[in-house]
C-alpha cells in the first residue's frame, strides 16, 4: 500500500498523539475520591461500641463547634521564614509576642508541590492533594465539585464571608453571604490589591452576623514575582500584615466576654516563595509555610520558645471541620492537629481522632482493592478495640489511673493509625499509572522508527512509501503479537493491586490498541527486511566516494542520543542543564579542532594559479575533492571583487576563527555564573542575586546600559535604515521602562522613590516592536508575491528576528541581559567564523542551533520545574489582567533562547541561499 509522504506524516502524528494521551493519562495520576457528594451530610459514625452484648455509647451526633468565630488569614506567598526568621521579629512584632508569649499554637506546614495558588486553596479546604494537572486549570479555575470545609460550612448554615483573590469565588461560586475579588494575576500591583482586601474590615469586625471570615492578601506574593523575596519591599509589606493580625486579634478578643465560645484567628500561606520569588517546585522555601493558631482558648505559652513543629498543609481542613462542628470532608487525606483540641476533655479528643480515622479507613477502602492489609486501616481497628474497651470504663463511672492511662495509650494508637493512614492515602496521589506509561512509550517509540525509516524518501515532496500493510494483517507474527498482548494485558488487569487507565478501557477498544501495536512492529519488520534486502543487491554505477563522519558529526550523533536516554532518569531531568552544558563545551572544543585540521593541515589546490570557490559553491558539481573551479588572476574587476570576498579567511580573521571556539567557551562561563538552575544548587548564591541586591543597583544599571548598546550594535547591522532607528529608540524605552518601574537608575538620579509601573514606558517600546516585525513582514510577503528575490526574504526574516530582540529585551529582567547579548555574540561568531569557513551542512547547523537554544534556555535561570516561570513578564505593560497578552508574554520570556536559535537558524539558511545564489550569479556573468 502505497501513501503519499503527507498522508503518512498526517497518520503518524494522529498515532503520536494517541500514544502521548495514554502516556500523560498514567503519568499524571488520578487523586483519591471519595463518592460523589450528594446531599446534606449526615451525623457520622457512633464512637465505637463497648465490648459486652447490647452495648452501645450514647454519643452518635457530630460533636459541637469549638470556636464561635474563625478568622483564616491567607497572606500568599508567605515563607515560614518571614514569621519565624529574623525578618518576623523585625517586621512582625505583634505575630512574634503572640507566638513568643501569647496564648497560640505555631507550627510550619508542608505544601506539596505543585505550589501555586488554585492547588494550594484546594488543598486548604478539602484536605486533598491536589496533582499537578491544576497547574493548567489555575490560570482559569472551575468550580470545585469535590467536598470540601466551605460546603459543608454553608450546608450547616454558617454565614461566610470573603475578601481577597477572586480564585476562591471561582472555585466555591454562591457559597459567601458578601465577597469582594482582587485580581490574582496582576502582579505589578503591590499596594491597591491589599487595600481592597483591608477596607472592609474595620466594618466586617463590627458586625455579627457571620461565622467565618476569609482573608486572602497578594501583594506579598506580587513582590516575590517582581523583586524576590530579599527586595527591600517585603519589609513593609510584612509589617503591614503585622498590624491587620493585630487589628484582628485585638477585635475578636473585646467580642468574647458577650459570648460562650471564643473565636478562632487562623494565620497561613498557601504556599512560599524560592529565592527568585517564584514558586511551583519543591525548595524548602516554596513549601514551608507558617501555620498559627491564635485563641483565648488556648493556655498561655510558658518557658522558652521551641522548634515550630512540621505538619502537613492538608491538616488544616480536618482541625478547621473539627473546629467548626462539621464534618470532615469526605476526601481529605488530613489529620486532626491534636494540640488545637488538646484542651479538651479526654472523651471529646478521642471522639476527634475517631472520626478523623473513620473518614480516612473509609477513604482508603474505596480507593484500595486490598484495603484491609493496609498497616495503617489495621492500626485503625486496633485503636478503635482499644477505643470501645475505654468507653466501657468510662461509662461504668470508672474515674481511676487506669482510665486515665488508657485513654493516653488509645490516644498514641489513634496517631499512629492517621498518620499511616495518611501517608498511604498520600502515596497513591504520587503513584504512577506504570502500564498506561509502558503503552503508550511503545506506541510512540513504534511511530518514531517508522518516521526514521521514511526519512530518506519523506523528504521529497513527491515522496511516496510503501506501507506493508496486507502482509502484516495476514501474517502469522501478526497474529502472534496479538495473542501475546492481550495474555499480558489480562494477566496485567487482573492482579493490580491499584486502579488503572488503560484497564479500565473496554475491552474492544484495548484489543484495538493491541492490534495497533502488533501491526506497527510487523509494518517496522518487514521495512526492515525491504531495507536489507536492497543492501544487498549489485549497485549498477558505483560512484566512489570520499566522504566520513568527522568528529564533530559523531558528537552531535552521540550527544543528541545520550540526551533522550538520560531523559529516563528524574535525577538527568532535574539537572538537565548540566547536560546541555557539557554538550556545547565539548563541542566547541570539537570544533576548535576542526579549525584548526582546516587551517593548518589541510592543503588548498593549485594555490598559485587560482582561487578556491568551492565554499560559496555548494550547489556546482565537482569530480573529486580537489577540483575546484579556477579564475584567472587578472580579468573582470566584478569576479576579483567576488573571488577576494570568498577566499579562504587569511590574515586576522584566521585567527580570530581559531580562537572563536574559546571566545565562545568563556561566554559560557560567565553566563553559567549569572543564573544558578536545576534542583540541587538552585539556592545557592550566584551573580544575578548579587546584581538584583539593592547595594548594587548602580552596577547593575551600568550592566543594563551596555548591555542594550552591545545589543544595538550586534543587531542592527543587517536592518534598513528606519528599523535601525526603532530599534535605537526600543532599547532607550526599554532602560527607561527598567527605571520606572525602579530596577536600574539613571546617572542623573540619586534614588528610585518615584516607583510607577511603567505602562507608558512599556507601550512605548511595544510600537517599535511592532513596527520593525511589521516591516520584516511586508519584505516576506513581497518575497512571495512579488519579488522572488531570495534576498528580501533574507531582509524580512531578519527585521522580525530583531523585533523579537527588542521584546526579549524588554521583558528580560535587567540582570538578565547579558544573556541577550552572548546569544547575540555567539550567533555572530559562529556565523562568520565557524560554519562559513567548515562549510557546515544544514543538517550540522540546525542540530548545534538546537544545541545552543537548549542551553541558553537554562542559561535565563529557568528549569525543568515551574518555579523558574517568571510570571511578571506577562503583565509588561499592562494596566489590567487580559490573559492571552500575559500567557504569551509570559511564554515568550520563558522560551525567549531556543526561539531567537531557532529563527536565527531561518535567517542563516535564507541568507546562505541568498549569498550562494549571488555568487553563482556574478560568476556565471564573468565566465560569459
């Protein structure tokens, strides 16, 4: 069966995109789910029955709230650091006396990763563990259908109030009785996002007619996103939130004395802040968050200050229902803070931990096939034993030691048994789906040696290949395969022991999949064997050829190979920088021994009567190696001007191509030095931290200035006129928008207190961008329709190419510059004085543009995690949160460096053509 090349790429791409699905279906792992929520919740489970026939406890109901009032305080981004550090004490007093000397519980609680905001609020009000699939919903969050505190809080009739990110009203819409949103996104606002929060407060704490009050403040984190987390901006911005806490507090304590409860203020963050002022990786910073409890109810500290003690970010729906009166939620994988009810009675804080261990085991027994050898649902039946022997004691009127030491020891069962219980509940959200991985790896690795085996005729585009389809349906192998695959997937399906996708399917749709796979192995085969089978058969016109692989060809093989392997290990994935890094050294260490095999030991032909065209003429025919096509020394001025220009590089260029491979070595250096990335080393110090210090903001202002003149002067060689001039202007906009906004300072100033958000400045810059992508845009389209001169295409891709410098330009954070300008210089380098004179082919250019596009990737400082993701640069500009501007803004910073490689990898090849084409020209005229 014979398909056309396009028609084949069509298929295959369809087969990729199947074998990803099932893939990415495994890899992001399903979290545990309870049954639907359906109607108001019940009473719960009785306390667990005293052993004796007929006896029962006479405590079924859920027990009573604890607190009157609950105030949640969520400060975003707020690092355990900023309360517990040296920064708490200094900006946070009142938190400090409080946690020192107050009465209150302080803890540091651990958010699992991904830590950004929408999975962190889910985790907060369910107790789930969120995957990293709400990484892609966050920017746009539905409305949370899971149970959860804030449901159950409206179902028990609790009046709820909220001020603060308007992700909450996405997420839990008609549950607030009043509610105000503050835009989550629109990370330039330091200040008016906060007061909005604030300004109803002063009313709200007046007032009685709510239960529970929810505050959620987003300048801190907005400071993280634009300055970091050592900006001398955090400081006010803590002692800000200091004295709301304090507002708060001294409230609800002048309002107990009319009531019999007393109130509840909850502080916390949903998640921290790297040293970048990120988040959304794993880094102590990003994951440790304070957690306080400040209550009258609580007793007064005593005696020195310890080690706030970790517990788990889910934890705090648990104590929160518990607090409330409410029943736990039925997915929450949390467990109870015990200190928060240790004021309790015995009775009660076993009741507690019962139902805790009860929503957990029933948790667990619908999510697990296997749930009863679980260690943890046996600990739990144990201390439920335990439970109903003390309640025996208990209702006997037994008031001695004994039942005093008992209920400690069910007490340590009970949080031996949740603290099992959950941490297996918690496993199952980290665990693979393995055999939907394995299935749809082999439906991708079939696809790609399919591509690979039609490569050498899918190139043309008349190509046709010829598919071994009705041989591979009918063979036996075929059907072989199949039988095997569906015993592998029967035996697969009916002993795992957890959930899986690929079993769940039908089971006509998995023999589909069986089939697919067995006829794309058999198709593989028998081209393959059509492969062989040609190689041996007699060549009629052998043509001898001299061509092999040279080192620089093996390396790139090598190279790219060994990186797709070390892809298969998470420690390779984490620190895949080092990879790329290792790779562009060795090989400009490989091509500087290329350079110098070419200058030094190979030899020209007949260098007396002529000169060596071959370089410029790619496209002539040659009989051998070493014929070349000769031209007279004397003759046509025009050729001599010609022959001069693309004679082999002599004199200083001959050496400054030799040392271009270490020129380049350095560069890569000192940018290696700017940015720490990866995981392991990201905390430590490096240049860029030095630079963004506000010690040295006059150093790196000098950095920025010339840096954007080296930009100026590498870029603007190969534009007209008028885009040079833009070009000049979009750079000044963009120091001027670095000033405004109080990164860099100019010479003339003496401080940046003058701080706006630089909209002008910013939209200044945009119009020159447009303008120099608009006028490379209007040379392409006169290329394709007017013209079809190869040399205004050239022209028109270069003009965009340097539009999108000037926006690389603009949203790189000022320190990052100098990034730009080694990409720039490295660009430059290798154009003249690598490829030009190696006379690289196209298929070694595009594999080192892929190269050096990887590496200056993490040479921005970003990584494999999100927390690298600079969200500020999506908000250049604008005054409000529109999201298709910010998400492409956004992307565009991220993946500004294998972007600018891969359109200067355009502008190369079409100016290659163009030149090539020139040369043919003017010597054709010559020989005339």
């Amino acid at each position: 069966m014979r398909l056309r090349a396009g028609v084949l790429a069509a298929g295959c791409l369809l087969l990729q995109a199947m074998g990803v699905a099932i893939f990415l279906r495994g890899f992001f792992p399903t979290a545990v789910r309870a049954r639907p929520r359906g109607g108001p919740p019940g009473d719960g489970p009785a306390e667990p029955a005293p052993p004796g026939s007929g006896a029962v406890s006479n405590w079924s109901a859920v027990p009573p709230p604890l607190f009157r009032r609950v105030v949640l305080v969520l400060i975003d981004a707020l690092r355990q650091d900023f309360v517990f550090g040296p920064k708490g004490k200094q900006f946070m007093p009142y938190a400090t006396q409080v946690i020192e000397k107050g009465t209150s519980y302080s803890f540091v609680a651990e958010a699992k990763p991904p830590t950004v905001t929408m999975p962190r609020i889910k985790a907060l009000m369910t107790g789930s563990i969120p995957g990293f699939i709400d990484v892609v919903v966050n920017l746009n969050s539905p409305a949370l259908l899971d149970d959860n505190l804030i449901w159950q809080a409206k179902t028990a009739g609790k009046r709820i109030i909220f001020y603060g990110d308007d992700t909450w009203v996405k997420l839990f819409p008609k549950h607030f009785v009043e509610y105000d949103g503050t835009t989550s996104f629109f990370v330039s606002d330091f200040t008016e996002v906060d007061d909005n929060v604030t300004r109803h407060l002063d009313r709200v704490l007046k007032r009685e007619d709510w239960d529970l009050l929810i505050l959620h403040y987003l300048g801190l984190d907005h400071i993280g996103h634009v300055t970091g987390p050592n900006s001398p901006l955090v400081g006010p911005k803590l002692r800000e939130m200091d004295n709301i806490l304090k507002k708060i507090h001294i409230s609800l304590l002048s309002k107990e004395g009319e009531a019999s409860l007393p109130s509840l203020l909850v502080v916390c963050g949903d998640h921290g802040m790297s040293e970048t002022g990120s988040h959304g990786g794993s880094s102590e910073g990003e994951v440790h968050t304070p957690l306080l409890f400040i209550s009258s109810a609580f007793e007064k500290r005593s005696g020195p200050l310890t080690q706030p003690e970790l517990v788990q970010q889910t934890d705090l729906a648990s104590t929160l229902a518990v607090g409330l009166g409410l029943p736990i939620s039925r997915n929450s994988v949390g467990t109870l803070i015990l200190p928060v009810v240790g004021g309790k009675t015995m009775r009660e804080q076993l009741r507690f931990l019962h139902l805790n261990g009860f929503q957990l085991s029933r948790l667990l027994e619908e999510n697990t096939p296997a749930y009863e050898k679980d260690p943890g649902y046996e600990q739990f039946k144990i201390a439920e034993k335990s439970h109903g022997n003390w309640i025996k004691l208990y209702l006997e009127g037994n008031n001695s030691e004994i039942l005093m030491n008992l209920g400690k020891k069910v007490l340590k069962q009970y949080l031996e048994a949740l603290k099992t219980l959950s941490a297996s509940l918690s496993k199952q959200v980290a665990q693979y789906d393995m055999y939907s991985m394995m299935v749809g790896t082999v439906i991708v690795m079939e696809v790609l040696v399919l591509l690979l085996l039609s490569v050498p005729k899918a190139l043309s585009s008349r190509a046709e290949f010829e598919v071994p389809l009705s041989p591979s349906l009918f063979s036996l192998l075929f059907y072989l395969m199949c039988l095997v695959l569906c015993a592998v997937h029967v035996i697969v399906c009916t002993s795992a022991e957890s959930l899986c996708y690929f079993c769940s399917m039908s089971w006509l749709t998995a023999l589909g999949v069986m089939m697919l796979i067995s006829a794309l192995m058999c198709g593989i085969l028998s081209a393959i064997g059509k492969i062989l089978e040609n190689s041996r058969l007699p060549v009629k016109n052998p043509v001898v050829s001299s061509s092999s692989w040279s080192e620089v060809d093996v390396l790139m093989l090598a190279g790219t190979i060994g990186h797709v392997l070390s892809l298969g290990a998470s420690s390779f994935i984490e620190e895949e920088h080092q990879t790329w890094y290792f790779l562009i050294n060795t090989l400009c260490l490989a091509l500087c021994q290329e350079l110098c095999r070419n200058h030094f030991l190979l030899k020209e032909c007949d260098p007396q009567h002529g000169i060596s065209l071959k370089q410029n003429f790619d496209g002539i025919g040659e009989a051998s190696d070493c014929k070349s096509i000769d031209v007279p020394a004397s003759g046509n001025s025009k050729l001599d001007k010609v022959a001069s220009s693309a004679e082999f590089i002599k004199g200083s260029d001959k050496w400054i191509s030799l040392a271009s491979p270490w020129i380049i070595l350095i560069c890569c250096r000192l940018l290696r030095s700017l940015n720490q990335t990866g995981v392991q080393w990201a905390h430590r110090p490096d240049f860029g931290h030095w630079l963004t210090s506000s010690e040295h903001k006059s150093e790196l202002s000098f950095l920025a200035a010339v840096s954007l003149v080296m930009i100026f002067l590498l870029v603007q060689r190969r534009c007209s006129l008028v885009s040079k001039i833009a070009m000049a202007l979009g750079l000044l906009g963009v120091y001027s928008y670095r000033a405004a906004i109080g990164n860099v300072v100019f010479p003339w100033q003496h401080d940046s207190k003058d701080i706006s958000k630089g909209i002008t400045e910013a939209r200044f810059v945009y119009v020159f961008v447009l303008g120099i992508v608009f006028t490379g845009t209007k040379d392409l389209l006169k290329s394709q329709v007017i013209s079809a001169d190869s040399s205004v295409k050239s022209t028109g891709l270069w003009e965009v190419y340097s539009g999108l410098v000037l926006l690389a330009a603009l949203l790189f954070r000022p320190h990052n510059l100098p990034v730009l300008v080694f990409c720039l210089l490295i660009q430059t380098m290798m154009t003249k004085y690598i490829w030009r004179p190696l006379k690289c082919d196209a298929a070694q250019i595009t594999i080192m543009h892929y190269w050096f596009g990887q590496a200056f990737f993490y040479f921005q400082g970003n990584s494999n995690g999100i927390a690298t993701v600079d969200v500020s640069a999506g908000f250049v500009g604008l005054e409000v949160y529109v999201e298709i501007p910010a998400i492409f803004l956004t992307a565009f910073a991220t993946y500004a460096g294998p972007l600018l490689w891969a359109i200067h990898l355009l502008c190369y090849l079409s100016s290659e053509v163009s030149r090539v084409s020139y040369l043919k020209t003017i010597f054709l005229e010559s020989i005339k």
